[in-house]
C-alpha cells in the first residue's frame, strides 16, 4: 500500500499502522487531494473507511 500512495504525485510521506484483520490506520502527508490518496489505496484493493 505504501508504494502505491507514494506514486501519487505530492505524497511526501507516508506512514501505515498495520492491524492484520483489524482497522489500519494511514498516515499521507502530501500536497495531493484526498480522493488521489483514497483512489491509489483502493487501486491496491484495500477499502478506505469514511472518516
């Protein structure tokens, strides 16, 4: 997931807190808008929940 989020052009971080079966959290510091960040996490088949 990380690769993919890095791709995305403005990310300058990123930071995952994996929970195996569980609700990971992610971290993006990036100048790209949020729905670039969501569509590169979901490309890579994990689900974003709302927030």
């Amino acid at each position: 997931m990380t690769t993919a989020i890095s791709a995305v052009e403005g990310v300058e971080d990123v930071r995952v807190d994996l929970v195996p079966g569980g609700v990971s959290t992610v971290t993006v510091v990036a100048a790209a808008s949020p729905a670039a960040v969501r569509a590169a996490i979901t490309e890579a088949g994990y689900n974003v929940a709302d927030t």
